[in-house]
C-alpha cells in the first residue's frame, strides 16, 4: 500500500506529488489516515527556508486530524483510553525523549534536544518516511500524545488547538491575567483569535485587539474582544493613547505579542503599565531587532518580559478542550478549505494573508 505526500524538495518551490510505500509499523507506532490537515504561517517560513531545524526533502505540516488506520501494539489515548482501528484522534505535533535534563528535572519537554515534531525536523528520507500531514497517511511515533475526537466535530474545526492553540495555551500557562485586567493582544492570526479567547476564560475585564486587517479584527470581535484597534488607521501612538486612556494612564496589565515582529514586541513594551506583563508568542524564526533599555525599559517598571517557545501535552490537551467547549465558535477560524492537491495554493493564500486558517482535506 502506498501514500501520497506532497514534498518540499527545494526551497521557494512547489511541493512536488510524491507516492511512498507504508512501511509495516515498528512498536509503538499508530498509521493515521488525514482527515484535516492545518496549513500554519510556520508552514510559509519553512517552505521559503527561514527554518534551520529543516532537512530536505521532507513533507510540511505540524497540525492534523485523522482516523486510526493501524497500530503497531497497543497505544492509550492522553486520558487512558485505548485507541482501536477507525478512532477519529488528534495528536500533539511534539515527541521529547523523557531522559534528558529538560525533561526529566525541568519537566519542560518543549526544551528537550532530541525533541521531533512532525513536518518539522523529520525529513522524508527519515523511517518511517510519512512525517508530516501535507499527506494522504502519517506513521506517529511511540510516545505520541492523543486525544480522542468526540462524534459530530468537524476536524478542521479541531486542527487550530494542535498548534497555535496549544502554543497560546503554553502563554496563559506562565501569565494568566487577574479577573478584570486589561489584557492587549497584537496580532490577530490564529494565535492572536486563541489569546483572544483564553483571556475572556481566564476573567480579562477589557481584551484589546490590534492588527491590520478588518477582517481579521471583525472575527477578533467575534471572539471576544472588546475594542479593536486597526494599526492602518492609527498609528502607534494614537494606539498607545487609547491603550493607556482606557486603562486610568497606566497602560494594560498584560500584553500577548503574537505577530513575530520586532516592531510588535517594542510597540507591547511601551504599551505595558509598571509591573505588567509582555509575552513574545508569535516568534517562530528571527523577527528582527530593535533598541532596547535594559534600566528604563525592564528594571525600573518592573516588568516581566517572558519569551513562548512551542507547548507541551498540557496545553495540547487545554486547547483541544477549549475547542470542544465551542466548535462554533472556532470553525470561524477556518476560512480556506482546499484539496490536498491544492498545497500549493493553499500556502500562497496563507502567505498572502488572504485566510486566517486554511485546511487541507483528502482530495
């Protein structure tokens, strides 16, 4: 039996179609057949080379849902339940060895060294060779995370918490915001939307959204935010007045930077009031520098500055069930569908901004 995969073969190239025997599946493993897979703005950076964790040629995509096609022995889901042949499932992109210093004495597995993640590290040339969810099949790895998917849930619905959910998750981990603080969020992608979401469930008085699309900032509303801010018709610090008329002229208790920028993360540190927060979550690869006073700027005010890197099967399984809680809601996320045929155009939609989420479905 063969699957389908659309390669990344050369950089700032189309994927290119690619048919791939399954190999039988070692202890452990767990064949998926993809229902949905995400395409994420990580998806872009890594097809135009950004990404130094790749090796070519190696299939994309972090994010999936699928249906249990085999298992090679038997395999539990993240709450102790047995996973069987035709259980539609979702998984957590990242496997960490559990040996090392990160995971065993930290217990932050997002650090571990030898961590793989599916269409990220894996190259095709790597057994089992399906390692990524641009894909018709996937083989997962022993010590993957799964989660059982109720009965009636659109998997493209799902697909957002395996990533930028669970990513923002990991965020509201380390810095939650008390019960009626002002929580401003810069960016708003799926990552932003998810920000959006967990502080109104985490009690935020007042959620602001800034970004430069309407579009993007009409669903900001949808989600729950109170004011948004349209950064191509006010400039910064017009933003920065609003921000800090708001909030008595302190500025807001808590910033969630999602955009990846440079100018976002100093835009978030100025919009911060004395002893607030700012969390970096959008960075993904270098975003570029800015000038930064380590006294005015972090000393003085107190501030805490805390970096997001990638998320654990904790925040997998929180975002998996804020979702769950209302897939409504988050399937207004999903803006493109396209056939997995289609990767190409659906990555050329994505770096064009055009959708907020797009999903590939079988062909």
């Amino acid at each position: 039996m063969k699957a389908t995969v659309l390669a990344l073969e050369q950089y700032n190239q189309p994927l290119v179609r690619r048919e791939v025997e399954i190999p039988a599946l070692a202890k452990g493993q767990v064949l998926v057949k993809l229902t949905a897979a995400g395409v994420c703005g990580s998806d872009v950076h890594m097809w135009k080379g950004e990404d130094s964790r790749l090796r070519l040629p190696m299939v994309l995509g972090h994010e999936g849902v699928g249906i249990v096609a085999a298992l090679g022995g038997p395999k539990l889901t993240i709450d102790g339940k047995e996973l069987h042949e035709g259980d539609p499932v979702i998984w957590n992109r990242g496997v960490s060895c559990g040996e090392c210093y990160y995971c065993k004495v930290l217990k932050e597995t997002s650090f571990c060294p030898r961590r793989k993640v599916v269409g990220i590290n894996l190259s095709l040339n790597d057994p089992p060779y399906l390692n990524g969810c641009f894909a018709d099949h996937i083989i997962l790895a022993e010590g993957t995370d799964f989660y059982l998917i109720p009965p009636g849930i659109d998997p493209a619905v799902l697909v957002t918490a395996s990533c930028s959910g669970a990513t923002a998750a990991h965020a509201f981990d380390l810095v939650r915001p008390e019960p009626g603080e002002t929580v401003v969020i810069i960016g708003p992608g799926p990552l932003g939307l998810f920000a959006v979401a967990l502080a109104k469930a985490y009690g935020a008085g007042q959620v602001v959204l800034t970004g430069g699309s309407q579009s993007r900032l009409g669903l900001g509303k949808v989600f729950g935010a109170d004011l948004v801010l349209d950064r191509n018709k006010l400039s910064a610090a017009e933003r920065r007045e609003l921000i800090f008329e708001i909030t008595g002229g302190r500025g807001a208790d808590m910033i969630v930077e999602t955009s990846g920028t440079a100018a976002g993360l100093e835009e978030a540190i100025g919009l911060t009031r004395m002893g607030g927060s700012v969390l970096s979550v959008g960075a993904s690869q270098p975003g570029g520098t800015f000038l930064f006073d380590g006294f005015e700027d972090l000393t003085r005010r107190n501030l805490r500055l805390q970096g997001v890197w990638v998320s654990d099967a904790r925040h997998f399984d929180r975002a998996v069930r804020l979702v769950l809680n209302n897939p409504d809601l988050f399937a207004k996320m999903v803006t493109h569908r396209f056939r997995l045929s289609q990767a190409n155009e659906a990555l050329a939609a994505v770096d064009r901004r055009e959708a907020v989420k797009a999903i590939l479905l079988p062909d």
